[in-house]
C-alpha cells in the first residue's frame, strides 16, 4: 500500500517544485532507502507527460572508492554524469544517509580531490539553471540515521519533515506559494541594500552586496526551503564570525567553527573539533577560502538543529554563509569545488544577534524588522 504523505510529496516536488511539463527529461537520482518516494516521483511525472529516468545509487560505493581509487582515478569525470547533467531538463535528487559517519575514516585530501574533479558537472548544471534552461530540487527522506543525528525517534522525525515541507497542510504547493510572497518582501529590500553588516556571538562581520541579485528560495530548489540568499562582492568581505552550530561536509564535521576574513578571504581560522578537515577543505581550490554566499533563514518551522544542512540553514532567526562557489544567478562569481554551508543563531537563547543595512537594523534577536 502507497503511503498517501509520499504521493503529496512527489506531486509537489514534480508539479510546484520543478514543475514538469510534458517532453521533459527528468533524472532522478535516489538512495536506496528513498525508493518508495522515487517510484512517486516517477508515477507522477509519468503522469506529467514527462520522460523519467531514475538512478539509484548503491550505499557504500563513495567509500570503496574513496578508499581504493588511485590518483587518476579520483581526478577522472564520468562522461556519462557529465552528459546527463549537460541534458537533462530536471533533477530530482533524493538524499536518505543509511550512516552518516561512512565516510568519516576518509582522507578529507582524497575526498576534496574527487570533489574538485567532478565540480565542472555540478557547475554545467547550475549554468544552465541561471539561463533557465534546466531546474532541480533537492530533498532529503527520512531514515533512522538521519533521526538519530537529530535526536529524535524515527516517527518523531518523520513528523517534523513533513511539517517542515507543508506537507501536513491541506494545499502543500499553496501554502509554499504564500510562504514565497512573505520572503519577496525580503528579497525586494535587500536588493537595493549595498553594504550587510551580521552581529552575533563573537561574530562581526560585513560584506557588500550592491549589484548583487537576492534569490527567493521557496520550495524550488531546496524542499523544504525556507531562506533569502546572495553572493557578496567577493572581496568585500571583513570580519570575524563564530558559527552556532557543528557544520558538517563529505562525511565530517568542524564544531565551533571560527573564521576571520580581510578583503574577502579567510586569513585566520579555528574550530574546537574538526580543524584538520577544516583547513583541508580550505585548501580545496582558490576559490574555497572566499565566501560564496550569505542567506537568513526564515523557516520558522524548522527550529531545532539536525545535523543536515538542507534544515539547519532553513532555521527561523540564523543567518548562513558558504565558504567556495557561489550561484551563478545571484550574480556571484567565485568558483570553487567547495560550497560548505556554516549556520550562525540570532535568537534570544543563543545570544541574539542583528543584521544591519546600509546601517539600519532590519533583524533583531531572531526576527525581520521589516
């Protein structure tokens, strides 16, 4: 028997997500355990008149060839991935960790190599998104790994993803559109904001952004979503900012995580946990140590931390900022193989916190003052 909650949420991501239209290629890419939702994504974009094809991917190949790949190896790019992503009109990658901690024994050097090589895939991809001429949205299924990095039980976290997605509304794809109308009002102020200014627990920080498009992520490319984000003048970028929460990248994480930028890159960094992988990952590339973006979350629903960024940068009152690439359609033009998402709280409990434009406080303790 189909779970009614998994055809609601393959009808959103295929009909209000990426809104497929018939003749479309779409690729789905799924791990094992999220089958039952791929098998409703591909019913419903059948459905759709598109042309469905789904991968899944095989848990533990990352490991074995992280661990027995040689160097040429590690740098080759599948020419196969790179024509489907150079093709394809819509991606729908399901993401459902069966342990979180598989790749945590790996080389972060192996790891960031591997991911350098295969960042001209991705990057086709976000091109082609920015010239609207592809579309994609990423979703994570519940597993008991994932709840349990979350601190819940399986129902429990089952629960709050469905809430997070709207799923347990009557209208998902309505209740996303209202949703998107209050963060407009958001995005149409900061794009005529020059200078940001973010103030946090031991964390200072300002960025230009004057010139720069502010994106409404509302349920498109990230589901659920549920935040306003940019690319700052790459080498605007000074101060010094404490992140909240563990950011967790390729299998590892860095806990406490401090940065200092000057003129737009990292010249000082520390983390309590997880500062041999931290300056492995900025090593990656020229790119990786320059911000790439900077976003608030307003997803009021999302209000605890997971250990999955897809909803700890959705978080209701944090601000986030990725070290390496950025989105080509913000207006961003640094590159880079990493993009690693570090999430700083504004609300009352961990300190409070302020954003302010052109010097005017538009954010307070956890909430828009606009």
């Amino acid at each position: 028997m189909t779970d009614p909650r998994l055809v609601t949420w393959a009808q959103t991501l295929c009909h209000y997500s990426l809104e497929l239209s018939p003749g479309q290629q779409l690729l789905v890419r799924t791990d094992e355990p999220a089958i039952p939702l791929a098998k409703e994504v591909y019913r419903t974009a059948l459905r759709a008149g598109a042309h469905p094809h789904v991968q899944v991917l095989i848990d533990g190949l990352d490991e074995i060839f992280l661990s027995e790949a040689a160097d040429e190896q590690l740098d080759w790019v599948s020419p196969i991935r790179k024509f489907e992503y150079e093709t394809v009109d819509a991606l729908c990658a399901i993401i459902a960790p069966t342990n979180t901690a598989a790749l945590a024994g790996v080389d972060p050097a192996r790891q960031s190599r591997a991911q350098k090589a295969n960042s001209i895939v991705r990057r086709s991809l976000f091109a082609r998104t920015a010239e609207n001429k592809a579309d994609w949205v990423l979703t994570l299924y519940p597993t008991p790994a994932a709840a349990q990095n979350a601190g819940l039980s399986l129902p429990a976290y089952e629960e709050f993803l469905f809430s997070a997605m709207f799923l347990d509304r009557d209208d998902p794809a309505a209740a996303w559109r209202v949703f998107s109308q209050q963060q407009q009002r958001y995005v149409d102020y900061l794009n005529g904001v020059d200078t940001l200014r973010f103030v946090a627990r031991d964390t200072d920080i300002t960025m230009r952004v004057a010139g720069r498009t502010w994106m409404n992520s509302d349920g498109h490319k990230n589901f659920p979503s549920g935040e306003v984000f940019t690319g700052p003048i790459e080498d605007s970028v000074n101060g010094h900012v404490r992140f909240s929460f563990p950011a967790a990248h390729l299998g590892h994480e860095a806990d406490d995580i401090r940065l200092t930028f000057e003129h737009g890159r990292v010249t000082d960094f520390d983390a309590a946990g997880g500062k041999e992988f931290l300056a492995a990952m900025l090593e990656t590339d020229a790119g990786a140590r320059t911000l790439g973006e900077c976003a608030v979350g307003n997803n009021y629903g999302v209000q605890r931390f997971t250990r999955n960024t897809l909803y700890d940068e959705k978080i209701g009152g944090t601000f986030h900022l990725a070290l390496g690439n950025a989105y080509p359609e913000t207006g961003g033009v640094n590159q880079s193989a990493l993009h690693w998402d570090m999430v700083c709280d504004m609300r009352p409990e961990a300190g409070g916190g302020a954003i302010y434009a052109d010097g005017v406080l538009i954010h307070e303790n956890g909430q828009w003052k606009i």
